[in-house]
C-alpha cells in the first residue's frame, strides 16, 4: 500500500504563522473592546485636546500642545502596554483561556510575543491618531524619529513587563481595580499633564518612574529637538528587565 497523499497536512502549523494569527486576533479582540478603546483612544485624546485648548494647568510652555504631546503618547503606551493588557490577560487566566492556549500547539512563549505584538500594533495606530490632533492644535515636533522609536519600544517593554506582572500574579478582580488605580496616580504624578518641578522635592523620586522617564526623554527629543536621553532610556531599560523577568519567573498560567 503506497503511502497517501493529505491535505491539508495534518500537524501544527509553522510558529511563526501561528505567531501571526494569534497576533491578528489579539488585536481585532483589543479593538471591539468599547472599555479598551476608552481607555487606549479616547481618555488620552479628550486630555490633550482639553488641556491643550483650556488653561487648566501651567505647563511652563510657549504653547500647552507642546508640553503635553509627548506625555499624552506616554500615557497612550502606558494605557495599552500596562493597563489594558493586565485587565485583559487578568480575566483570560481567570476564565482559564490561557490555560487552554498553554495546552495548544501555540508554544506559550509564542503566546506572550503574540500578545506584546498585539500591543504594539495598537500602539501604532494611537500614536497616529494622537499625532495628527497634536500637529491639528499647532504642534511642531522636532528631533530624531529613531530615539523616539527607541523609547518608545523600551517605555512598551517596560509596561508590558509590569502589566503581565500584575495580571500573573494577581485575581481578575484585583488586577482591575490596581491597574485603573495606578494608571490614575500614574497620570496626575507622573509628569504627563503636570509638571514635575510642581511636585517639590517628591519630583526627583517621581523622575524615576517609568512613565516620568518616557514622558521627559520624549519631551526632550520632540520639544527641545535633544539627542538621545540616555539617562531616561537607562531608567526605562531597568524597569522593562525587572519587570519582564519578573512576570517570567512569577507568572501563574491557573
């Protein structure tokens, strides 16, 4: 008896097409989320619009759009990279959707590249839309797009790391009520919408938060057209290694 002939071939597809598909449905998933997109889109867009155009808060600046269009992108990546990840990836481990992942043919660390993927994809398209409201409100960006592509992915690392953290460790429940708290204490001291020199001397201990980092060495690049800061790429670079070893070493997929 010859051997048949089958189609399709049965076994698991290639990792890296499964890489792709769990990529693509982690991101229409993301974005048919009504909460998520609140989150992602519209909070970040409704505060550089509002701030920009009222004078609620001196930022310092010729022009509010120019202080608060860096930390708006900073928070759009801490509101997807560490907020909505940890609320999303917190309810799938709760309802045992990671479990069942972890037991297919997509390996699980796969699984996790699917999903920072994911976040960056939707990353993309919110630094888009922010942008183009920023230059609508008269923002004139300058520096070099390539260290600001370079925070941006440390400032996701970072994040991601830390959201994983939280939604690995923690019940549903909790990870949601300590992730929209720490995306709120994180907005008011973190030196997106107020400056940081407004907080005393709380302002060098609250520079070495990562969305302080990532919000300063943006405004510094896109504001003051400076070369790369180092300094805030270190402290992104710290926090994205604690945080993503962490999730990997503390992470409980049950």
């Amino acid at each position: 008896m010859s051997a048949g002939t089958y189609a399709p071939k049965p076994g698991a597809a290639p990792v890296g097409r499964m890489i792709a598909a769990q990529t693509a449905l982690e991101t229409r998933m993301l974005l048919r989320n009504g909460e998520q997109l609140l989150l992602t889109v519209i909070i970040p867009s409704l505060l550089l619009v509002l701030f920009s155009e009222v004078d609620i808060v001196d930022t310092g600046a010729d022009r509010a759009v120019d202080f608060l269009a860096p930390g708006v992108l900073a928070l759009a990546v801490m509101s997807t990279a560490f907020t909505g990840q940890a609320i999303a990836t917190g309810f799938e481990r709760r309802y045992g959707v990671l479990k069942r992942l972890g037991a297919s043919p997509l390996p699980r660390w796969a699984l996790m590249t699917a999903k920072t993927l994911s976040v960056l994809v939707t990353e993309v398209l919110q630094v888009a839309l922010l942008t183009a409201i920023a230059l609508a409100l008269g923002w004139s960006p300058r520096g070099n797009p390539l260290s600001v592509l370079l925070l941006l992915v440390l400032g996701t690392a970072a994040f991601s790391g830390l959201g994983l953290l939280m939604a690995g460790t923690l019940k549903a429940e909790a990870t949601l009520a300590a992730a929209n708290l720490v995306f709120l204490l994180l907005l008011v001291g973190g030196g997106v919408i107020v400056p940081l020199e407004k907080f005393g001397a709380a302002g060098d201990v609250l520079a070495l938060l990562p969305i302080s980092a990532l919000s300063d060495g943006l405004r510094d690049v896109l504001g003051d057209g400076a070369p790369m800061p180092w300094g805030d790429a270190g402290i992104l670079a710290v926090w994205a290694v604690l945080g993503l070893g962490a999730a990997a070493k503390f992470f409980r997929w049950e």
